[in-house]
C-alpha cells in the first residue's frame, strides 16, 4: 500500500506539517520525528493531524522514540512505529474515534518521578579496576561501531520512466479572431516577404543596326554678293522636330553673287537606311552659314545600310517576367516556411494559402528596348505578403491541451514540444484558414530525492535495489554505489546518500 513519508524538521508546529500533508492522495501518512529536539507534545497537535489526516482519507501513524508523543498517540489510537521500514511492512489497523475519557481518569506518567527512579545508585563494584577496563574496552568498540554506522555513504543513479503524450484536434485561423482560444481559433496576420532575383534568356526577336551611312551631294547657293568658303564638316540637315544630320565631306567654296552655287558631297552622321532621303529633303544649315547660304539635295541620298541582329522582343520581355516572378513566388514561400525553423515548435507552422503579390520594387530589364543583344536580362525585386499564424500562439494553444490530459507525479520535458500539421489548410469563403494538427511531448516522472532516501537507506544493497523498483517509476533497474565499494548496506543516515536522476 502507498504511503507518504513525511520528514519532520524541529522547527516545524502543527501548521508546517498540515502544509506538508497537502492534498495527500496515498492511503497512509507516516509523520517521522527528527532524532533531535521536541516538538508535538501536546495531546491536542496530534487531535488536530489526526483529524485532517482523516479529511484526506488517509491513516495517520508516527515514528517516534518521544515517550510523551507515543502515551498521547497511543491514547488517540494512532500507531507508532520504530523506524519507516517497520511501518511500511506492518498493516496499520484502522483508526477508531477519539477516546471519550477524561485525561483525569487516565491521568499521563508522572515523568519526573521516573526521572528519580532512573538516577543510577552507586555500587560499590564501580570502583572494581576491572568492571573499568571492560567498561572502556566496550566504550572503544562502540565508537567503532558508531564509525562504521556513520562513515559509509552511497550513490544511487535512477532513470525515470518517460512516456509520449500526444493530442489532435481541429484548428481555424483568420484575421477576425483577436486571440488564442482553446476551442482551437487562433488569430493570423499579415506578413511581408521580400525577395530578388536575377534571369537571363536568349533573345528570339530582331532589330536593324546601321552598318554604313548615306552618302549624297548637295548644292550650296549663295545669298550674298561675295564669295563664301564651306569648310569640311558642316552640318546641315533636313527640318522638323527629328532632323536628320549630314557633314560636308570635303572643302568647298561658293562664288561671289547672288544666286551662285557650288555642288559639295555629303555623308549621313548616323549610319544606316535613316540617311537615305528623298530628293529635296536636305534644306537646313547649322551655324552662321545658315545666313549666308541655302542648300538642298537635288538627288537622292544612297547607300545607308542597316542589318539585322538579335534583340529581345515584347514577348521575351513577357516571358522572363513570367518566369522570374513564379521563381520568386516559391521563393517567398520557401522564406515563410524556413521562417520559424529553430524555434520551440517545429515543423508545425501551417502555410495558409494566401500569398499574394504586394508590390514591384525594382523591375530592371538589360539591355532597354530596341537595343541588339543575344541575351535579355532582369532584374527583380519583389514583395509578396501572407496570412501566418506564429509559432508562440500554437504553442499558446497546444501546451494547456496537454496539461489538462497530463498524467499524475508526471512533468512535461522542456523543449520537446513537436507539432505538425496533418492536412493542408483550406481557405473558406471568409477567408478562415481550417486544418487539423497534432501536438506531442515527451514526459517524465517525478521522483523525489527524498522519497528514495527513506525507501533505501539501512537496507542490503540487493533488497534497496528491489524496493526501489517496486516503489519508483523508473525505466531502468537502480544502480547503487557504495562507498566504501565492499560496503553491503546502504547508508542509515540520509545525508550520506546522493540521489542523482537523470534529465
């Protein structure tokens, strides 16, 4: 049958001990008196213990050498025991109703008066030399027992009994729930996740690149009476908000006289077919000239060529624009999900499906639009955003699940909390992300150093083993070190006994 053993203290009163009873849920309580000091003496600290020892349902009994404790137990009909192990092995008879007798019918021993009849009477034979030596060798050998019984000490190594707890149950998650409710809601924000990337393909469209420029003549004419000089690169152009240049190509000199001419040949600044001109187009001279001279082509411009090259298109600018932005999408995701690995829950953070692009920061395309190059390049900036839940809320919600259903003298190992999530979450048309997920743990068994002294202590080193495993939630058999190591009794004193239980 269990029983609570209670080490009593010579500090402690009535008060202290009620305390240390608790809510007591073992059949019996054992109250041990400390070897020194006095404490419950009075007849009405054991009424009150008793009384309370029997609103928890249990049985009272001591262990005691107290000769006042034991007359006023043994009137209350409390047992008392000479050590722990003989009230642990011994049944204890059922406690009967305060005695109605007077004290005064039944009056305590007179303890002075045994006082008196114990004081030794000298004997003559106390002085005999040799009831003196035999008296100390006796002495001598007591103290070497006494040594024997202090000296030795022991270790006792205990691995407690663990077991998984486990639990599952439906959860929602929406921005409508302000907090955490055990019911399983749980509140879930809007997050931001920024990510870049660069691509690069091959370019499938094509674009002319001038190769040569347009070449041609054009004639000068002269607007004044004296003769004026064109040197070599003169500009002179067709009119309109876009002209099209061309630069004189050798010296030329216009007589003198209005309406003179000289003919001068040209070539396009530019080169490629945007040089090649109808007759007539060229009329614009650049500088001081412009007010001296008038000119135009009488001929065509020729020759300008342009040739095709490789460039990106509309639609490859589309398409890597696609492709970069589904990369990043998983991407982001990839960021949300890694986001809380390390943290006290793993692997139980559900990816709601909501994400969403928020806005484009950078969108940078190489080389620009129209210009020849094999390759198209972009760059990408982006931020996506979406509905998480955090770690610390399913937490939140997990931990007072599993202490409701946590098993008796058991304790939960810190940092073994494990959640997963054991289907996708689903979007209503609320926007309420539903999903079913499971929250396990490791526990542990709670053994108390204390409770193993008492239980050990005293016994054969075999028979300690035993009872240990017959009183204790452990997964392994105890391992008890003596000290001395051929010592075969484990220690009587508790302070010579370690407990030590593994994490």
């Amino acid at each position: 049958m269990k029983t609570q053993i209670i080490q009593l203290e010579s500090h402690d009163d009535v008060i202290s001990i009620r305390d240390k009873m608790g809510w007591s849920q073992t059949s019996r309580i054992l109250l041990v008196w400390p070897k020194k000091g006095k404490i419950l003496s009075r007849r009405l600290d054991l009424v009150v213990l008793a009384r309370h020892s029997r609103s928890l349902g249990s049985q009272l009994a001591l262990v005691t050498d107290d000769p006042e404790v034991k007359y006023n137990a043994k009137n209350l009909g409390i047992p008392v025991y000479k050590d722990t192990r003989q009230a642990q092995e011994t049944h204890w008879r059922t406690p009967f109703h305060l005695r109605s007798r007077n004290l005064r019918q039944n009056p305590p021993p007179d303890w002075e008066a045994f006082k008196e009849k114990k004081l030794p009477v000298k004997n003559s034979w106390a002085d005999n030399r040799i009831v003196y030596w035999l008296a100390f060798f006796s002495s001598l050998v007591a103290l070497l027992a006494l040594a024997a019984f202090i000296l030795p000490g022991a270790s006792i190594n205990l691995v407690p009994q663990t077991q998984v707890q486990e639990i599952s149950l439906p959860v929602k998650a929406g921005e409508e729930f302000d907090s955490v409710n055990l019911s399983g809601s749980l509140p879930a924000r809007w997050t931001t996740i920024l990510v870049e990337g660069r691509s690069t393909i091959t370019s499938t469209g094509t674009v002319k690149v001038p190769i040569s420029p347009a070449t041609g003549n054009v004639r000068f004419t002269n607007l004044t009476e004296e003769a004026v000089s064109v040197p070599v690169g003169t500009l002179i152009s067709t009119l309109g908000t876009e002209p099209t240049w061309f630069t004189t190509v050798k010296e030329g000199k216009v007589p003198a006289g209005i309406g003179k001419t000289a003919s001068i040949p040209i070539q396009a600044v530019q080169p490629g077919t945007s040089g090649n001109l109808a007759a007539g187009k060229i009329q614009a001279i650049s500088g001081p000239l412009g007010l001296q001279l008038s000119v135009t082509n009488l001929a065509p411009t020729r020759n300008g060529v342009d040739k095709p090259a490789p460039a990106p298109s509309a639609d490859d600018r589309a398409r890597i624009y696609n492709q970069l932005l589904a990369s990043l999408q998983k991407t982001a995701l990839q960021e949300l999900t890694d986001r809380y690995q390390g943290g006290a829950v793993e692997n139980g953070i559900p990816i709601i499906p909501s994400l969403r692009l928020a806005s484009v920061i950078e969108k940078t395309y190489t080389p620009e639009e129209n210009i020849p190059a094999e390759h198209l390049q972009l760059n990408l900036r982006l931020e996506f955003e979406a509905l998480e839940v955090p770690p610390q809320d399913l937490q939140q919600l997990a931990t007072p699940l599993l202490n409701a259903s946590l098993p008796d003298h058991y304790a939960a190992l810190p940092g073994t909390l494990n959640i997963t999530v054991l289907h996708e979450p689903v979007l209503d048309e609320k926007n309420v992300a539903h999903w079913t997920l499971a929250a396990q743990r490791k526990i542990q068994a709670i053994i108390s150093p204390e409770e193993t002294v008492l239980i050990a202590k005293g016994l054969p080193i075999a028979d300690a083993r035993q009872r240990l495993s017959d009183h204790l939630a452990i997964s392994q058999k105890p391992q008890i070190v003596p000290v001395p190591s051929w010592w075969p009794y484990t220690p009587f004193l508790s302070p010579r006994i370690t407990v030590n239980i593994e994490k």
